[in-house]
C-alpha cells in the first residue's frame, strides 16, 4: 500500500498486520519526515515490512511550479524536502531545481549521470535504515543489521515518457539501470525501474514493443508501473490491453517482477495468476485513494464520502450508494444488507443489525465555500465517517486480492457479470461498461 | 457569474436571464403560498436550489435556466429525502418532453415567465414514496442547524450587493 499521510499509519496493519506485502514511499515524504517514517516501520508494522522508496526522479523534469509553493507573501519557493531532494540527488537535478525542467541532454556525459545514479540509488538504500537501524527498538530487542532493513529494492533514477519525448528519455532509463548493477555497493540489492507512461504510449503497440525491447535487454529485477491518470473504470479496452502489453513485456517471460503502482480491480485480476499468467506481480493504492493518479498533481479537490460496492468493484459516492441499495429494497433490514451489499466486519460493526446506521456511511459536515465570486455551502464527510468508508475499503480489497488468487478464472468472470446482472436495472448499462471491458478484455487472455 | 452585480443588473446579463433571479422569484412566489424557504441546503455531496417546508412536508426545487436533463440527475439523490420534487423552469415556452418526463417520475414544474415576470405550476409532483426515512432524519437535523445558526442567504451565494 502506498504510504500517503502519517494520519493514515495505523491502517498499515489494518485488518490485520499481514494484510500488506510491502509499502511505498515517496522520496519527498522520506525527506520531510525520515525519523518519524522509520518509527513507523520499525514500530507500527509487522517485524521486517518489505518497503520500497519510489525516489520521484521525474518531479525534476516538469515545469518548476509542480514543485514549488506559494509563500504567504505571493512568492513561490521550491518545496523543502524537493529542495533537500535535489540536493542529494545532485548534478543537474540539483543545478536546475526550481528554475528550469532537467531535460535528457543534461545526462548526455556519462559521468554526470553515473553520479546521479549512485546518488539515487544510495539515498534510498541508506536514508531509512540506517534510521531504523539505530533506533532503540532496534537496538533494545530486534537487532537487525542495516543490511537487514534496506528497502525491497533500489529504484534506478526515471523519467516521465509520453509518445513525443519516450525515444529522448528511453536511453537514459536505460543507462540508468545498466550504470545501477554496475556498483558492488548495490549488489545485494534488487534494481527496479519505474516505467511511467502517459496513456498515449500504451495506445501504441510499436512504442510499447520499443520499451518492452530495450528494457528486456537489461539485467532490471523488476518494475514499477505507472501510466498517468489511468482509470481503469474509464479506459477503454483497447487501453486495457496496452497495459497488459506493457506489463507483460516489462515481465520478461514472467521471470521479472512487475508492480502496477496505482491498479485497481482489474490488476488485481490481471495480477492474480488465473487468466494464464500474472501479468502483475504488485498492484499498490493508498488507503482508499490511490488507485489512479495524474503525474504531475492536479490538487486534492474536495473529498466525497464514497461507499466500495463489493460487487461492482468501485467506490462509489454516497447518495448514489443509497439511491442503488434503496431502489433494490436492499435497505429493509440488516440481514437483507448483509446477503445482497457487505457483510465485512466493518459493515457488521457500523450497522450494528440496525440497517438505518448505513447512514453513517454518509455523515457529513456543512461549510459555505467561496466559489467563484459568491458562496456554496458543501458538505464535509465526517472524520468518523471516513473512518468507516476507508476500513470497508481495506477490508473488501483484502477479500478481493484473496479472491483473484485462489478463484477459478470462470468463477472471476462470473464475479464481475453478476455486479452488471445485479446493477444494470438500477444503473443502466453505461455505467456498468468498465465490468463488460474488463471481462472482455481478461476472457483473450 | 464571476463578477458582482447590483441588484438592477442582476435580472438579465447580455439579455440572458439568470438563474440568481428566477431562483428569487419563484421563493418569492412559494413564501407567498405559506412555505418557509430556505436556500442551496446541502445534501448527500449536492446542493438543493431551494428547499420549501410546508408543515411536515418537504419540497424540493432545482432551478434550471436552461439544460433541464441535469436536474433530472440532481433529483434522483432528492427522492431519498423529499417529499415533493419540483423542476422550476423559466425557459419561454415549456418543454413537452420536460412534461412527459416529470409526469413519469412524479416530479412537479414551476414555471416562471421571463415575460411577465408570474410564476405559475404546470404539473402537480405526487407524492415521493422512495423516501428513506433515516437519511430524512440526517437532512431535517441539518435544516434545523441551518435555521439555528444561520446559513449564507441568496445574495450571499451569488455575491449581490
């Protein structure tokens, strides 16, 4: 799962402490807060979490305005752990920060890019265990080495590719990973690339069989994957595919490990073994959010209480929950809840047998807003009522990773016709066309 | 509407009329026929244009200018918690299609005459029977909130001077 706030810790071992297989971290919030992110995997975690430090090499190489904030004065200034970042990082990323884009000329001598490599690479072995190593727990009852506490894997430094700029950052990728075994240093660690794609390169079959070419032909250990923005609930089957293709190549004859970043159901499906292979070896989200996610952020927008419908793979806001369950007569009593929508624990512990708490699901706060020129009032989902949305969350994607793994591939598919069967009369076709995508795409492999 | 306006030019910019004023005169038109009105009630992530309280009853109205399917969309959520449901229109002739589907869905319309400035009801909603009675109880709450400690009035929402 994908480490997105220390608000959001304690859901690390939520249901249960063995949930998660690993943990991601961005090397920004590495920076920000290295001390208190090693207390938490030493400390609030199974014993040993595998984690892995994505060290966002790609910030550097977007307009500067991504990473910079605005001073309570009007100023903008380059945010701290970027600033820190990069200058670590060094070379050109530490050169340019804050004024222009690094651009793949700027790693044209290979001595500049061997040393931003190693720094990279160094940064994410060190900066977190030896943190961990030294900590009291640690050193009181654990006794791990720093050897011990490295991160599951090195990620080589990695640049954002779309169809017009992939064949300039491609070879520097590239380099990267080659430069990457080359150090005795890291021998003993896995090196992964991190492969992010705007949806325009997994449209096109001749530039996914360029990268999945010139990638197969290094010594990588694995991937991490991400094609900006994509929805898997919105993309259509042709982008479905793509991803498939990419991820298949990037396996390498399934001999490579491949983690989709930001996947939902349909990764999970894709990455579950049952439909010939696993075309994923990982799919990461955050907690509740995160199962999709633009490169370069577009702002948080104003968080909706959403309920996951189990059967329709899908958070889904709210009202639109109620309105569904209520026009099914799914709403009479909880033992009627329970068959037809969820009867996960945290389901059972919010309705308590009294179908009338579901509208805790759905507390919100009102606050006027300005917008525009004039104000709205809008509602706040509740702390509390997050708290239930995201633990229902938790608990069905612990029960959907099970269920893709040991499921038959015709049992998997007739999951998903039975959310369409049970919906369509409610919601009408449209909405329900990513289940039929899926389905679709998932039956030609 | 990005800039603010006095009231003399709020009825019409460039000669469209806005939904500020025909959200006004058709509260006008309710409060005169005993409703207590309250406006843009936040419910379940929307906004209700106006919501008329007539003893136990509660009524809904979304105010559309132009492109009435979209409150069709917004009411879908209002059959949860309202008692009757209105689509209040000012277009100049009103739409047969607009009568057909709210007579399906049970929807009322409130027409007001950009004309003559009258309001007037060309179809009687029925009687919503999908309420779900403890989200209505989540919404009654609000109001109650609402009436105690104040909300923005219509001016403040579209910034009127």
């Amino acid at each position: 799962m994908t480490f997105g706030t220390f608000a959001e810790q304690r859901y690390f071992i939520y249901p249960d402490k063995n949930t998660y297989d690993g943990i991601i971290f961005n090397a920004n919030m590495v920076m920000h807060a290295p001390s208190g992110l090693a207390a938490f995997l030493m400390e609030k975690t199974r014993e040993k979490m595998p984690y892995i430090i994505d060290p966002l090499t790609h910030a550097f190489q977007h307009d500067p305005s991504v990473i910079t904030a605005k001073k309570k004065d009007g100023t903008s200034e380059i945010k701290a752990p970027i600033k820190n970042l990069a200058n670590v990082y060094g070379g050109p990323i530490e050169t340019f920060v804050g004024t222009k884009p690094v651009q793949p000329k700027d790693f044209g001598d290979k001595r500049v890019l061997k040393d931003f490599v190693y720094n990279v690479l160094k940064f994410q072995k060190e900066y977190l265990s030896n943190l961990m190593a030294d900590s009291d727990v640690n050193k009181k009852y654990l006794e791990h080495t720093e050897e011990d506490l490295k991160p599951y894997c090195l990620v080589a430094p990695y640049f954002y590719m779309t169809e017009s700029t992939y064949n300039l950052w491609l070879p520097i990728i590239v380099d990267a990973l080659k430069i990457s075994k080359e150090f005795d240093e890291f021998s003993s660690c896995k090196i992964f690339s991190s492969i992010v794609v705007s949806q325009g390169v997994i449209l096109d079959n001749d530039i996914v069989d360029r990268i999945n070419e010139q990638l197969q032909a290094t010594s990588a250990d694995g991937f991490l994957l991400w094609v900006d923005g994509l929805e898997e609930y919105n993309a259509g089957r042709v982008e479905l595919r793509g991803l498939l293709k990419l991820s298949t190549g990037l396996r390498n004859n399934f001999s490579r490990e491949v983690i989709n970043l930001h996947g939902g159901y349909f990764s999970i499906l894709a990455g579950g073994g049952q439909f010939n292979h696993s075309y994923l070896t990982g799919v990461a989200h955050g907690p509740e959010f995160g199962e999709t996610r633009a490169v370069v952020p577009v702002g948080g927008g104003i968080p909706i209480a959403k309920f996951y419908i189990p059967k329709l793979h899908n958070r889904v806001k709210y009202n639109d929950a109620l309105t569904f369950f209520s026009y099914k007569n799914w709403l009479v009593d909880a033992p009627t809840f329970y068959k037809n929508v969820c009867n996960c624990p945290e389901c059972r512990a919010v309705i308590g047998g009294d179908i009338t708490n579901f509208r805790l699901y759905g507390i919100t706060d009102s606050k006027p807003v300005k917008r525009g020129s004039g104000f709205v009032t809008i509602d706040y989902p509740t702390k509390e009522t997050k708290e239930h949305c995201l633990k229902h969350y938790l608990q069905i994607k612990k029960v959907e990773y099970q269920f893709a793994s040991t499921k038959t591939r015709k049992e998997l598919l007739d999951n998903l016709q039975q959310g369409i069967d049970e919906y369509v009369d409610i919601t009408g076709m449209d909405y329900l066309s990513y289940l039929q995508n899926w389905i679709t795409v998932l039956s030609s492999y | 509407m990005n800039k603010t306006l006095t009231k003399s030019q709020v009825e019409k910019v460039d000669g469209k009329l806005l939904e500020y004023s025909v959200v006004k005169h058709i509260s006008a038109y309710l409060k005169n026929l005993d409703y207590d009105i309250l406006h843009e009630v936040p419910n379940m992530g929307q906004s209700v244009d106006i919501v008329g309280k007539k003893g136990r009853w509660l009524t809904f109205i979304e105010v559309k200018i132009h492109n009435w399917n979209r409150a069709f969309e917004q009411c879908k959520t209002h059959e949860l918690v309202a008692d009757f449901i209105f689509i209040g229109i000012a277009t100049k002739k009103v739409s047969e299609q607009l009568i057909i589907k709210a007579r399906e869905k049970g929807y009322g319309i409130i027409h007001f005459n950009p004309d003559n400035g009258l309001c007037e009801f060309i179809v009687k909603p029925s009687l919503n029977k999908k309420v779900w009675l403890p989200q209505r109880e989540v919404l009654l709450s609000k109001i109650q909130n609402i009436k105690k400690y104040g909300c923005p009035t219509l001016d403040d929402v579209w910034n009127i001077r």
